[in-house]
C-alpha cells in the first residue's frame, strides 16, 4: 500500500513534474473540448493539416533565431484561414483543400529545414514533445490560453454544432459560415499550438482526437460528449505522465498510448456502441428467428 501511494504523491514533490502534470491536465482537458467539434465535423484530417502546418513557421523561426511556438502558432493560424477560405468553393471538397494545403506546408518546412546544417534540441522538442521542460510562464500561458479556447467555443456551441453537422443546412438558416468556419480553424489550431510541448507535432493529433473518439463511443449527447471528453483527455494525459516517470519513458509518447489504451477498452465494452455490445446484439438478432 505504500509503494502505490508513493508512486502517485513522489512526482509532486519535484518542481518540474508539478509543472508538467499542470499543463498536461489543462491540454488534456482543452483538446478533449474542442476535439468534440472536430470529431462532430469528421474532420480529423484539419487537425494533422494545422499540426503540419505549423512545421514551416517553426523552421523559419529556428532559421532567423525566433521564437518557434510563435513561429508555428503564426504558420498554423495562416494556413487554417487560407483552408477555411478556399473550402467555401463548392466545386471543392474541404478534404480536398486540407489536403493541398498540408502537403505544401510541410514541403516548405522540408525546404526551409533543408538550409540549415543541423537540428538543435529546441527544435526535436517541437517534434515530439518536451513537456518536463515547462516554466511557471509557460504553465500560465497554456492556462491562459485554454481558457479563452474553452470560452469560445462554449459561447458558440450551438452554431458550430449546426455547421458540424451540416454546412449547407446551416448557410440556408443564416448562420455565418465562413466566420464560424474560420472560428473553429482557429480554435483547433490553438489547441495544437498550446500542445506542442506536451506531446510534439508528431503525435497532437492523439490528443485532440482520441479523448473526443472515445466519448463519442459512450454518448451521443454533446453535452456529456464534451464532459466525458474533457475527462478522458485529462485523466489520460496525467497517466501517461505518471507511466512516464515509472518506467523512464518518452512523455508525449506514454500520453498518446494511455489515451489509445483507454478508446482500445471503451470500444469493446460501451454499453451500446462497444465490440461486446454489438457481438450480443447480432447475436440475439441471429437467434430470435430460429427460436420461433
């Protein structure tokens, strides 16, 4: 019994831990809210677009020496108003434009690193993530940031669940499609800015989808979608930390399993929508006729 309570409260006496669970929870928490959004518009494709994206900026902020989470944030939110812009062409399809957009963005960051002789650490931490490296500002910052992400997107739930769900339906009723497009673009690219840290470019995608994936999985109500969301992403991202710090493993890594590990056990055993779930009811279904 102690060694179990001594694997939970030891971390929390290291400053940089303390850190690193803060703003683990807050992106864990974020990401699941706004990954409901994402997941609702099937649009799973804008979130790897935008991670992507934000690849050019930060080699070009590396290049001339800037500041790489500015340099992405800027790169991403660019090329999140060009897509949003474009996709308003109904000869195009949105996956369409994402996809142009996303092959480009990350060509360019290919060429722009490509001028450079070697990669610093700062730059392999955007990568894939250096969450035990956080400062007190950075914890304010993602706090900060998250919680006008969360404002946004609970002041206008209504509306971008109508455009989610279906776009046309929404531009005859007179919603603002565009802004609500760009809107949503831009809060999903702040949610993958703020993350950058925790787990990296390469596997934020894990993070805004898999929570929202899995709550999607449990309920069908947006309401407890979002909560259940929020939850999992939390719970998940604190985890993989206290996973990491056992066995000495990649943090933004162990996040990303534990969240993949807990939508593994929820698609087997949701109560209506699992594995389990639907092998008895086609089995109940199969059976019925021959009983009579």
């Amino acid at each position: 019994m102690s060694a179990l309570l001594a694997f939970f409260t030891d971390p929390w006496h290291l400053p940089f831990m303390q850190r690193a669970f803060l703003v683990s929870g807050i992106v864990g928490l974020v990401c699941g809210v706004i990954g409901v959004y994402v997941v609702l518009r099937g649009m799973a494709f804008i979130g790897d677009a935008v991670a992507h994206s934000a690849f050019p900026g930060v080699a070009l902020a590396y290049t001339f020496e800037g500041n790489l989470l500015l340099g992405g944030a800027a790169a991403g939110i660019t090329t999140a108003a060009l897509i949003a812009l474009v996709s308003q062409n109904r000869r195009l399809k949105e996956d369409t434009v994402i996809g142009v957009f996303f092959a480009f963005a990350f060509g360019l960051g290919i060429v722009l690193v490509s001028t450079r002789d070697s990669w610093t650490t700062d730059l392999a931490s955007f990568l894939f993530g250096q969450v035990l490296a956080v400062s007190a500002e950075d914890v304010a910052v993602v706090a900060v940031t998250g919680t006008v992400l969360v404002a946004v997107v609970l002041a206008l739930r209504k509306e971008l669940v109508a455009v989610c769900l279906d776009r046309e339906t929404a531009r005859a009723a007179g919603l603002p499609v565009l802004r609500l497009d760009l809107t949503l673009y831009l809060v999903v690219t702040g949610a993958i800015v703020m993350s950058l840290e925790a787990v990296g470019n390469v596997l934020v995608l894990a993070l805004l989808i898999t929570p929202a994936a899995t709550a999607r999985l449990l309920t069908e109500r947006l309401g407890p979608m979002t909560l259940l969301a929020s939850a999992f992403g939390c719970a998940g991202s604190l985890a993989g930390l206290y996973v990491s710090y056992a066995y000495d493993l990649a943090a933004g890594g162990s996040v990303v399993v534990v969240l993949t590990a807990l939508f593994a056990v929820v698609w087997c055993l949701a109560p209506r929508h699992g594995l389990l779930a639907r092998t008895r009811s086609r089995g109940r279904s199969g059976a019925g006729p021959a009983a009579a």
